[in-house]
C-alpha cells in the first residue's frame, strides 16, 4: 500500500512525500523532512512556485491511502521533531 503525507507551505505550496507500507502490520515511519518535495501532480493556482519553502504558516497535515484497493489506515501517533 503506498500513502502519502502532504501540506501547503507559507506560499501554498503542496509538499508531498510517499512511502510504500506492508499491509497486515503496525509500521513505524520515518519522513525526513528533506524528502518532503513540491508535489508533481498537484499545485494551486495562487501557489508561489520556485520560493524558498515556508513553513511558518502550515495549518495542517493530510495523511491519505493511494492505492484503489479496500482497506484500513490507521494514525497510532505523530511527532514532529526539530533539529
């Protein structure tokens, strides 16, 4: 199952990673925040494409399946950690 986690940025900017999951067991995953990317797919119209990434304005974070097939997904905990 892949899913992935994505935010608009200060510049509303859509930030997107993707990880691939096994289904069946609990997993513990790990998103640098370097391989957070401008997603290829999808960008708003007002988005500032080309800035610096800005982070002092996300607002929130979307956690979504990608595969078509049926199934659960489930958040046991988020940290976000800052170095």
């Amino acid at each position: 199952m892949t899913f992935s986690l994505s935010f608009f940025d200060g510049n509303r900017v859509a930030y997107t990673a993707w990880r691939e999951l096994k289904g069946g067991v609990w997993q513990r995953i790990r998103v640098p925040f370097d391989e957070i990317q401008p997603n290829p797919y999808f960008q708003r119209a007002d988005a500032k494409t080309g800035a610096p990434i800005d982070v002092r304005d996300v607002s929130g974070i979307a956690f979504a399946p990608q595969d078509q097939s049926s199934g659960r997904f489930t958040i046991g905990s988020l940290v976000v950690v800052s170095n």
